[in-house]
C-alpha cells in the first residue's frame, strides 16, 4: 500500500482495515494509488462510524503521528490531497472534478479533526515560509479546509490560523487572508476580526485582502463604523490602486445619514483634477465632468483599464447596488462645477450634455439621475458667487438667471415623461423646504412652474355642472365628489377625465394632456405650488385654501353591482381603479400641506379630507373584491423612440388590461360569492397595503390627534365648540393615523431595539420598508426629536381612550344571547368599534415603546434626547409643573414608571397589558440598581399573571368555537405569556422559591383540578403548561449563570447552590409523569445547559471545599446525579421514539453530561484521591417513567448489583434522604465488556471511605474512550 517502503510513513495494520472497511482501496502499482470502491458518502459515514468502533484498538496518537510524517512527504503526500474518483462510478463515468481527497475525508471524522487541523495548519506554514506565498503544496492543503460541513472547534481553528498569519510573509499573509472566509464559520469570526484590524493600522499592503475579506464576515455595529471611520481617515492617503477597494467598502456599508459626509471624503481624497489629468496623459481628455459621469454610465469591462478607470467603474458599480447613496451622490455633482467667469460656460455644457441624455433615457433610474444631477447645479449656482477677475461678487444674479435658464429646459424635456417630471416636482419642493434655493428663485418657481397646477388640473365648477348635466346615457357618468364648500366652491379637481378611455375631455384647450399618465403630476405638482405658497407668504396657504375644499371630478358613487359590472370591462374597469387611487393620492397631499394651519375652519376641513380618504379607500375595496390583480399606478415609464408614455402606467394598459381578463374569468368561478363576502383579494393587494404605494404622509400629520383639545380662535362662520366637535375623531380616523404613524417609528427606530411583543419583526419586514421614502431624507436625531415631541400628545390619547374603554366595560358584555343569535361576520360587526380603538391603543403602545426603547439604549450619546423624552412623559404625569420645577432624575424615572404603571391596571386586554409592562420594563434600565423599581416590575408582573384576561379564552357561538384571531381581536401570544413569566420569576425576591411553589403546587393541580390553586393561576392550563415549565427552566439557568459563588460566604455559596441543585431535580423530574413532546424538548435543550453552567461554575467551586465541606457537597451531589440518570432514561425513550425534532438535542446533552466526566475526574486528581474512587459501570435500562426494562449487558457481581440498585432506587423515592454506601473498587479492566457497547454509562465518585458520593451520567461514547 501507500507509505509502506523503505523510509516511507507506514500504516498500522489496524489503521489500514479501519480505512479498506469504510471503502478506501490502496493499488501500490496503479496510476491511480489511492481509489473509492464506493461512493463519497458511503466513505465518509464509513470512516466516522468505523473510527467509533475500533478505536478502542486504535491508537489515535499513532495515526495522527502517520499523517505528521506523511505532511514531510510530498511525493506521498499529493496522492493524499487529489480528489478522488466516484467509485460507484466507472472510470469513463467518474470525474475528479469537485471530488474531496481522502485527507480531506479524513477531516470529517469528528474525533480526529481538530488535531488534524492542527497538523495541516503547521506544514502550510512551513510551505509558506520557505515560498514566501501560498502555492503548490501549500495551496492544496489548505484548499481541504475550504468549507467544510462541520467544525468541531471554530474557535480552536481560529486561533491556529491566527499563529499561523502572523508567522509567514505578507505574500502568504494576503493570500490566507482571502481564504478565511471560505474557512471559518460564523461563530469564529471575532478575533479573527480584531487581528484584520491591527493589520489595517500596521500593514497598508494587506487592505485589499482584508477589505474584501471583511466583506464576507457579519460585524456587529461598533466594529463596523470603527472600520468605516479608519477607511474614511486612510482615503487622502491610500494608493490608487487600493482606492477601488476601500471605496467599495465605504458605499457598501455605510449608513444613509453619513452617507452624505462619507462622500465628500471620497470625493475630495479622488481629486477631480487629479484624476483628470492622469486619464488625459494615457490619452484621454475626458472632462470633470464626464468622470462623473462615468460613476453612473453604462457598464464596461475592467480589461485593460487603468488603476483610474477600474476606481471609477467600481464607483459606478457600486452605486447601482445602493439606489439611496447614488442619489446622495449626484447632489455632490456640484463639487465639479466651479462657476468662474471664464470657464462656467463649457463646463455646464459638458454636464448638460451628460444630463440630457439621462434625462432621455427610458429607465426610471436614469432620469431620476437626470433631475439630481439637474438640481445639484442650480443648488451650486444658487449657493455660490460668481468669481470675476480673481474677487468673489455678492451678486448672484447671472447665478439665478442660468439656474432658471437650466430649470426651464428640465421642465421642458421631463414633459414627456409623467415620471421624471413628478420626480422633479417633489425634488423641486425638497429642496425649498430644506432652504437650499434663493428667495429670487422660489418666487421664479412659483410664477413660472407651480402655477400650472391651476389651468392643467382645475376647471371652473359652472363649466363641469353644464356638461355633467349634458351627459350621454351610454358612457359613465361622472360627478363632483366631496365637495367642502358647497355654493362657494368655484372650480373643481379634473380626474377621471384624465383616465377615461371612452370620454372627450371637458374643454379642448389642452387635448393632448388627457391621458392616463397625465394625471400622475398632478399630486407632486401640488406639493411644489403649496410648498412655494407657505415660503412666499409667511407659512400660510390662505391663497390656495380654495384647493382645501373643492370637489373632485370622478365617476358617480356606485353600489356592489355596479362595481362588479365595471371590474369586468377591461381598460374602463382599470380607468376606475385609477381615479380613485390618484383621488386618494391627492387627497393625502392635500392633508399634508394643510395639516399645520392654525385656522379652525381649515382644521375642520382637514380632518373632513381624513375620512373623506377612508370613503375613496372603501370605493376602492369594493372595486378590488371584484378586480384582484389590479395594479396601482404608481410609477409610469418613460419614452423610447419618441413613443409616447403616456399610455404605460407601471405595466403597459395593455398588460393591465390582459391580466385582469384572466382574474375575471375566475371571480366567475362558483367560489366567487364567499370571496366577496370575506372581502379579501388573495391574489392582489386590499386597501391597506396599497397605502405603501401611494403618497406618504408627513410625519407632522399625527398632530391631527391633538386638534378637538386645541384652543382654536372663533372664525366667524364657526364658533369655538362648534369647531371642537367637528374636530372629535372617530376610532377609524384615528386609527388611519396612528397605523401610519406607528409604521414610520418602527421603520426608522425598530430595527434596533431589543425583544418586542409587538409581533413577529421578521414577517413585517416588507410593510415597513415601502412606502416611507422621506423618512431617508430625515436625520435620525432629528427624527427622534420630532417623537418626542409629539409625545404628550399621544398619551394624552391614551388617557382618553382609556377612558372610552373604561366606559364600555361599565355597560357590561354584549349578552350571550346577542350573540348565539349572529353569524361570525355579524358578530365582527358588532365588536368592531371595540376592536379599532383597541387598535389604537396599541398603536400608541408600540410607538411609544419603539421610541423609549431606543432612546434607553443611547442615553450616553444622545444625553439630550434622553432628557427631553423623560420629561415629555413626566408632563402627563403632573402637566401643571413647569421644566424648571422637575424634581430629580431618579425621581422622575420613578414617576413615570407608576404613570405607565397606572394604565396596566385597567387595561382592556393581556395583550396591551404586557405592551405597558415592556414600556415599564425600558424605563427601569435608566436606574437599575434602585431595588423598589425592581419590586415594583415584579407586582406588575404577578398582577398580570393573576389576572384571568379576555384574550386568552376563546368564545363559544352556536356550539362553535371561533377563535379571537378569527373575531379580528388581538391575540395574546404564548411568547407573552412567556415573557411574563420570565418577568415575574426574574423580578421576585426569591425567584427560586417561587419556581419551587411553582413545580411542587401550582403544575400538579392541572392533574388535581385544585381550584383554589387554578384560581390564583388563571392562565396556568393544559395548554400553556410547556409555556411555564420552559419560563421555569429559563429563569433557573440564568439564576445559576448569575450566582457569584466567590463574593458570598462558603456556607451561604453552599446553601444556594444545593437551593438550585434541588430545584432542578424536581424540575426534570417532573417530565416522569408528564412525558408529552413539548415537556421533552424544554428538558432536552434547558437541561443541556444547565449541566454545561454548573460544570463549568460550580464544579470548581465544589472542589475547593472537597474535604472541609463534604457533607454540603454530598448534598448538592445527590439531586444532582438523580436528574442526570434521569436525562440519560429520557436520551434513551427519545431514541427509541425515532422523533427527529426531539433527537437533535440528544448529542449535546451527552457531550455536556461526558464533560461532568472529565471535571470531576480532574478534581478527584487535584485532591490525591486513589484511583479506584474513579471507574466506569453499565447504567441499568429504564424506559421514560424510570421503570427498569431488559437489558443485553452481561450480569454484574452481586455487591455491584446491589450498588446500582440502592443508588437508582433514589430516583424512584427522591424524597429518600440515604446517600448510597458505595464500595472501593480496584480497576475497571476486570469487567466484561461487550464488542460494540452503546449503552450509558455512570461514573463513581467515592470520597473519605465512602462518607461523600456522587454518581454522574456520561454518554455512551464515554466508555469506550475510558
């Protein structure tokens, strides 16, 4: 065979049958030395399975000493490292292609693998150092390592690769540092990191390598902005060469709102001029500008590029991959253009020309780039003087006249397409906002731009009632909805007339704008002229309130019949969708730019538009039962080839229409009938989620909430009470605005706050992320500023709808006859004014929630913030005292804790209940050392679980049981419940104990039925049993994690872990009587750790004080060894079982009982105990209830016998207080094993003759190690 000539490495025999058995074929005189007779998995499970069985023979140390050798040599060894052929496979059939090498098998025997790591890690070093970089043999070998299935010990292997990096060449160095991500898995990556920072500030050389592997590990967010800032200070000083790289890393991560300043870094550390004239000494005279131009230009091959070219074509790239910081890039195009008298002429032309053919383009995208790079000039222009003859002139009117020369020709070429010129109008009314344009040019834009909303989308309300009256009985008739003001409306919103396919336009003045993209300007268009309006006249829109008020002209309000016939005719059916989509787009910009006048009567009018809003929404359900794949219209495309777009809305109407065709033909179907009356469209969108795709609502609307206890001025035609009632919100209204706002908080600040029990953060991901663009543009500080502003506000909302809820609940339940007469849709019908303001009561709750928890976690850096949310909740707590008069921190957490507190003990549900406990749960991390606060957390919490919640029964109706989630009333879920428990446990001053009263009284009287018991425990039942056994398990584990064994006294050290020690006992023993799947996987996976945290805390503890406690230890002992026998009886019903959810949690517990095995061996050595304290036996069978069942293993001597059953027997009577007399046995060698043993095995532990005895479990695997 292989490796036995001459000096050669040589195989044992052993060794040599192990490897043929699992299929490896050795052929000394063939080309091919080493082959498969089998395919590679069968090898592979051979190997590992083989290696289990003759290891008791085989000397692990001798074979890893075989392949030391073999590693020294390489003729050899290359024949170990090339893949090897498919042997199910003939010759002809079988590539080597991707196949692993028999090293590389080798690796996947668990046992031998870290040590084999260890030894192909120390020759690729060597190789390494003699080469000077990675090649040839080296390369071979630590392509084994390259994704591997399965690490026995990352953090080992991380470690190795570490020595081995700092001790070869930097060549070496970089080419293992690609590797490593290929290597390593993620729970090794942390040193690995921090050594890839140290390099970074030592070796400029590796920051390709390390950039790009960095790329590839998961960073937490301190790392990463550590890495970003270190990158960002390298820039002005990197090589061209490795700006590429550094670059990329910068777009990749950083976040949007120092997206801003990262780019001026990069673009100031580029050098434009610089840049320019190396590209123009290889021969290329490309301009500033059209270096810009490149980053976002079509894409090219990097071949033959130059170090400048392959910067910005990886600039370009990576900018297509981030949308939201190409766009932060393109308004830093204004770094190109340096208005100088002399040369501002053609450097603008050279942009324009690149800006024109973005703006010509048909992709979205690209004339998106267009407008930035449109608005980044005049920005320029309008924020800089121009220089003349070397002095800068204050004047900026040659400034203000180009920037209106360049906005005109925008205007101008966006008009074809709908897309580009909306865009532009809601960048236009950016900009103004954030007061980046001169007053001269908004004034320009307001006489020259905003002012054709009137004549494009306005029409006088005598000319619209003249032809609606002269209507034709065959088209669809239209009328003026929502019309506010009644006789003194003079002109009226146009429309449906944009959309509709078969009807002339009302005048002929402007024919060719009637189409159905014509109408999607019009909601930006209107932002433009109202943002222009509140700029020019002192933040007032008194001049355009008549848009406030006026009708819109769409088709005549229809009922369920109609809205059937319509879904069914094609473009007309999508025509109707439209209007009413653009109608509500419309109406929600309407809202926010009136939200924030101080008129009553506007106010009045705004909260009308609100509902006025559910009114379209409800129009367009109707319509959506019936047309399930309607598309919104929520981008049009462009032109190409002179077409025009305004016929395509998103998909072409021609598609629309198709589509929908098809959907028809199955609302025909027989289940058509019960899919409308559930009002659902599971093949399309209803009218929530298509909230995502229509305008956003500024943040500030919320402060809607606050209109009916705002002090509003008499106005004339309304007094101040009259006002105030109009102004009373319903729940819907209400519940429209805080669903939107709660959406905005958890977009901006939910993803990174701890545990919420607001629902799963994972399957919200989409509906938080659409529809909240303007959210980007906002700083996070800012953002959160403007939270807790409007943070009175919303618990003074809470505080009326508590008392609403209150009210209701002092007029008593519906009655049960009520409701056995209903079917389930009239019963939602009748609780559903209760469900919306519940609704809103926990929308308020999990804002507010979102907002503290992110500000808790930031107090050090936002000290501000902090300050200010504090204090806007300690206004509700006495709204009289003003900020110079708060009392000190401390006290106020203290009073803002008993306000948030107050609420829970009238809360309408479980649910909400436990959404006021997190809140309180944050406030308590401002002061966690005052104890009262952690009493008071612990009342909270018992009062809660005492409490026998609506939420958490179900209702009978007819003899059926509909469940809550079916009534459309929140749920309160087990991870609550689960919550709670953890809490109270957490938060009593003997969390022990109480698990103890828990396990010993509580759990037992479900078999029982002890009412007294169940009473005080309401939401203890069979089905949430599981729930409080896991909390039980959980909360011990982390008392013991917790316990500090060296700061108590030895006797008090003791006393708690025996405490501990006793309670787990009797929690795992409680599986024996209630042995159902759910119980087994808690025992299984809480009972591994468990074992892993007291071997590795209190086991080091326990053998310092061997000797002089023995009685204390022999106490702990016991329990201890009882539940681990009893862990190893349920190891073995799960096997039998086969149930694979439940067997996967079997080997780590084995490994963590084994571990047991080698501590305490460890301890009996470090005191000097004889060897015969320590041996190994066969544990007697038993099945789940403990019962002994028969066995296969060979009998044992009678004192032994008797041994085991005096100690086992323990289990059976725990309350037996005799510790088993264990005799002094000789050697282990005496014992008949049997050739393949995988029962479990015990070790014995006899101290001082016998007076201190424990017995613990090992795993099967043990005693053939042993």
């Amino acid at each position: 065979m292989v490796g036995i000539a001459g000096t050669n490495p040589e195989l044992d025999n052993t060794s040599k049958a192990w490897l043929e058995q699992a299929g490896i074929v050795f052929e000394e005189h063939s080309s091919i030395p080493i082959a498969l007779s089998t395919d590679h998995a069968v090898v592979r499970w051979g190997l590992s399975k083989g290696f289990r069985e003759v290891q008791g023979s085989l000397s692990r140390q001798a074979f890893l000493d075989f392949l030391r050798a073999l590693l020294n040599q390489a003729g050899l060894l290359h024949s170990w490292v090339r893949p090897l052929p498919d042997g199910s496979k003939t010759r002809e059939q079988s590539t080597s292609l991707g196949n692993p090498s028999l090293l590389r098998l080798l690796l996947h025997v668990d046992t031998l693998q870290t040590q084999l790591v260890d030894l192909i890690l120390e020759k690729v070093a060597v190789e390494a150092s003699m080469c000077g970089q990675l090649e040839g043999l080296s390369r071979s070998l630590i392509h084994q390592l390259r994704w591997l299935d399965h690490i026995v010990d990352p953090l080992q292997l991380s470690d190795k690769l570490i020595e081995v990096i700092n001790a070869v060449p930097i060549e070496a160095k970089r080419d293992l540092i690609t590797v490593l991500p290929e290597v390593l898995n993620d729970t090794a990556h942390e040193d690995i990191i921090q050594l890839l920072k140290s390099f970074l500030d030592d070796n400029q050389d590796l920051t390709r390598s390390i950039l790009d592997c960095l790329g590839n590990f998961v960073l937490s967010d301190d790392v990463l902005q550590d890495l970003l800032q270190m990158m960002i200070d390298r820039l002005e000083s990197a090589e061209v060469k490795d700006l590429p790289v550094i670059v990329s890393f910068l777009i990749r991560d950083v976040q949007p709102g120092a997206a801003e300043s990262m780019i001026q870094s990069i673009r100031k550390a580029i050098n434009v001029e610089a840049l320019m004239g190396s590209l123009r000494s290889q021969g290329d005279q490309t301009s500033a500008a059209r270096i810009d131009s490149q980053l976002i230009g079509q894409p090219k091959s990097n071949e033959g590029m130059s170090d400048v070219a392959v910067l910005l074509d990886t600039i370009r790239t990576s900018l297509q991959l981030r949308k939201s910081i190409a766009d932060v890039w393109l308004k830093e195009l204004k770094q190109v253009i340096q208005p100088t008298e002399s040369h501002l002429g053609d450097q603008v032309d050279d942009v324009m020309i690149f800006i024109r053919k973005q703006l010509a383009s048909p992709s979205v995208d690209q004339q998106r780039i267009g407008v930035l790079g449109i608005l980044s000039m005049v920005e320029r222009f309008e924020n800089a003087p121009i220089e003349i003859s070397g002095s800068q002139s204050s004047s900026r009117g040659p400034n203000a006249a180009l920037s209106q020369k360049l906005l005109t020709m925008t205007v101008q070429t966006c008009e074809r397409s709908p897309t580009a010129l909306s865009f532009l109008y809601d960048q236009l009314a950016q900009s103004i906002v954030h007061g980046r344009f001169e007053q001269t040019t908004i004034s320009w834009i307001n006489d020259k731009i905003a002012s054709r909303f009137p004549d494009v989308y306005l029409d006088d309300k005598q000319d619209v009632e003249q032809y609606l009256a002269e209507q034709n009985d065959t088209t669809h008739k239209m009328q003026i909805w929502m019309n506010l003001d009644d006789e003194r409306s003079t002109v009226v919103l146009k429309i449906y007339p944009y959309l509709c396919p078969d009807d002339p336009p009302i005048s002929e003045d402007d024919p060719t704008a009637y189409s159905p993209a014509g109408v999607l300007p019009q909601a930006p268009l209107f932002r433009l002229m109202a943002t222009c309006e509140r700029v020019t006249n002192g933040d007032s829109l008194k001049d355009i309130d008549a848009l406030l008020g006026c009708g819109i002209l769409l088709i005549e309000p229809f009922s369920d019949k109609e809205a059937a016939k319509f879904a069914h005719e094609g473009a007309a059916g999508v025509a109707i969708c439209d209007s009413i989509f653009f109608a509500i787009d419309w109406l929600r910009e309407v809202i926010n730019a009136f939200a924030k006048e101080t008129d009553g009567e506007m106010a009045v009018k705004v909260v009308q538009r609100l509902r006025n809003i559910r009114e379209l929404e409800a129009s367009l359900d109707q319509m959506l039962v019936y047309r399930k794949s309607y598309v919104p219209p929520m981008v049009p495309e462009g032109t190409e080839g002179g077409k025009s777009a305004s016929s395509t809305l998103t998909v072409t109407s021609r598609e629309r229409t198709e589509g929908n065709t098809t959907a028809h033909s199955d609302d025909e179907a027989p289940g058509h009938e019960h899919s409308k009356k559930r009002g659902k469209h599971p093949n399309g969108m209803d009218k929530v989620s298509m909230r995502r795709c229509m305008r956003e609502l500024e943040l500030y609307v919320i402060q809607i909430i606050q209109y009916e206890y705002m002090q509003w001025p008499d106005t004339g035609s309304l007094s101040f009470q009259e006002t105030k009632d109009k102004l009373k919100l319903q729940p819907a209204d209400l519940l429209y605005l805080l669903h939107d706002f709660r959406l905005k908080v958890e977009s901006k600040l939910g993803k990174n706050g701890r545990r919420s029990l607001s629902g799963n953060r994972s399957s919200r991901k989409t509906e938080l992320s659409m529809g909240f663009s303007l959210l980007d543009g906002i700083e996070i500080a800012t953002f959160v500023q403007s939270v807790i502003d409007f943070l009175p506000g919303l618990l003074r909302r809470l505080e009326l709808l508590q008392e609403e809820l209150l009210s209701e609940a002092e007029e008593g339940p519906i009655e049960e006859e009520v409701l056995l007469s209903q079917d389930l849709d009239d019963i939602k019908l009748i609780i559903l004014q209760g469900a919306i303001i519940l609704e809103c009561y926990r929308c308020i709750l999990i804002s507010v929630k979102t907002l503290v928890t992110w500000v808790t976690g930031r107090q050090g850096e936002y000290p501000k913030l902090a300050k200010d949310m504090l204090q806007a909740i300690h206004a509700r707590v006495d709204p009289m005292r003003s900020r110079a008069q708060l009392p000190p921190k401390s006290q106020m957490v203290k009073n803002c804790i008993k306000y948030i507190g107050a609420f829970s003990a009238k809360a309408p549900n479980g649910a909400i209940c436990a959404q006021l406990y997190e809140i309180v749960a944050e406030l308590q991390q401002w002061d966690p050392s005052d104890l009262s606060l952690s009493s008071t957390l612990g009342e909270l919490a018992d009062a809660f679980l005492q409490t026998d919640w609506k939420d958490s029964r179900e209702i009978k109706v007819r003899s059926s049981k509909y469940s809550i989630a079916e009534l459309g009333l929140p749920v309160l879920q087990d991870e609550t419940l689960l919550f709670m428990l953890e809490e109270q446990l957490s938060h009593n001053a003997g969390p022990v104990a109480r698990i103890q009263d828990y396990i010993n009284h509580a759990l037992p009287m479900l078999e029982t039925g002890d009412t007294d018991v169940l009473e005080q425990n309401p939401f203890l039942t069979t089905t949430t049993c599981p729930t409080f056994y896991k909390a039980m398990h959980v909360e011990l584990n982390k008392q013991l994690r917790n316990l500090n064994l060296a700061s108590q006294d030895v006797a008090e050290a003791m006393h708690d872990t025996q405490q501990m020690v006793d309670c787990w006992h009797n929690i795992t023993l409680f599986v024996k009587e209630n042995d159902k799947k759910a119980f087994l996987a808690i025992v299984l996976k809480q009972g591994r750790e468990f074992v892993e945290v007291f071997t590795k805390k209190v086991l080091p503890f326990l053998g310092l004080y061997l000797k002089s406690h023995k009685d204390s230890i022999a106490d702990i002992f016991k329990p201890f060894q009882q539940a681990t026998r009893y862990l190893q009886a349920i190891c073995g019903h799960v096997k039998i079982s086969k149930d694979v959810s439940l067997t996967v949690h079997v080997p780590p517990l084995k490994k963590a009982l084994e571990n047991v095995i080698y501590q305490v061996k460890a301890m009996l050595s470090d005191h000097r105990l004889p060897p015969e304290a320590f041996f190994l036996g066969a544990l007697k069978h038993r099945d789940i209830k403990y019962n002994e069942v028969s066995s296969q293993l060979p009998p044992e001597s009678s004192s032994e016998s008797q041994a085991d059953s005096e100690a086992e027997d323990a289990i059976s009577d725990p309350s037996s207080d005799e510790i088993p007399q264990l005799q002094e046995t000789t050697s282990s060698s005496k014992r008949t094993r049997p050739v393949k043993n995988n029962r479990r095995t015990r070790s014995r532990v006899d101290v001082e003759t016998a007076v201190v005895s424990a017995e613990l479990v090992a795993s099967s695997d043990m005693e053939d190690d042993e």
